[in-house]
C-alpha cells in the first residue's frame, strides 16, 4: 500500500469516498493545528472537514454534520507511532 493518503476521505460506508483499507491502517487529523479524533471525512484541497453536531440525528440515524474551513493535514498513525 502506498504512503499517500487521498484528497478526500469519509468513514460512511456508503460514501463514494471510503477507503476500508486505508481507514484500518489508521488516520489522523490536524485541522488548523490541533489534532481532531472527531473527523467524519475530510477534504485537503477545498480545505474541510465534517465533524458531528452533538447527538444529533438525522431522519434516518445518521449523525448530523457541521462543515468546518481551514488548514487541513492527515496522516497515518502507524507511522507516527514508528517515528517515536
């Protein structure tokens, strides 16, 4: 697998976005330089993220989302983890 982390990134299964096997490697993401465990999909080059509103639920289960703009970086966790 390659060391390159898509443009856009989502964990809804259902999502054209989703990557099974670059999700189960493990991602992180530093949105405006804080880390943020709370990320439901990501887009470097427009510069987003999709973060959950609280509990809230749409009409069918699904988190609602909020769109947040700024500075966007992932990166795998694995190799974090190495680096240490």
């Amino acid at each position: 697998m390659a060391d390159t982390l898509p443009d856009r990134l989502a964990l809804d299964p259902r999502s054209p976005f989703h990557d099974a096997a670059i999700l189960a490697r493990g991602i992180g993401i530093r949105f405006n330089g804080q880390e943020r465990t709370t990320v439901e999909e990501y887009c470097v080059s427009e510069g987003w993220i999709r973060v959950a509103a609280g509990r809230s639920l749409d009409r069918r289960g699904n988190p609602m989302t909020l769109k947040l703009k700024g500075e966007v970086v992932p990166y795998f966790l694995d190799t974090v983890a190495a680096d240490k």
